[in-house]
C-alpha cells in the first residue's frame, strides 16, 4: 500500500496497481478511514498514528485490526501548499 497525506486527508493506494483503495481524514494522532475496494463491501476504520506506525480497526470490531509501519526511508517533507 502507498499512503498519502496532504495535512488532514489521507489517500490510500495499491502499491501494486495504483488503485485507489480508500480515503479519509486525520485528526491529530487519530484517523478514519473508508475503504473502496471494487468486489468488497465498504468498511470504515478508525485509529491512531504514533510516529511512524498506524493502527486501527473497525468500530465495534476487532475482527478487522491491522498495524502499518512506515518503510524506512520512505517519508518525505511535508508539502506546505497543501496546507492551504
């Protein structure tokens, strides 16, 4: 997965293909997230972020848990232009 965030919204992408697999926004270190992916049934996440790892899980469930970890090497400046 590829993960992009421009200030307080994130896109989610397939690392693979580029498709886009889900959005949502940011709120400190707290997130949500709605996934799209074609075939699947919608699912929203809920989680938070400290330092360079995620994790969440869908409300009411801990069926759907995961935890992200940054790659190394992969984070880039913040881009101040999207902040306006």
């Amino acid at each position: 997965m590829k993960v992009d965030q421009k200030f307080q919204k994130i896109i989610v992408y397939s690392g693979d293909t580029g498709e886009l697999l889900g959005e949502g926004k940011v709120n400190g270190v707290t997130f949500t997230l709605g996934t799209m992916t074609k075939g699947a049934s919608h699912k929203l996440f809920q989680g938070k972020i400290d330092g360079d790892t995620i994790q969440a899980t869908t409300p009411g469930s801990e069926e759907h848990r995961w935890r992200a970890t940054r790659e190394a090497g992969s984070k880039t400046a913040l881009d101040a232009s999207a902040v306006n």
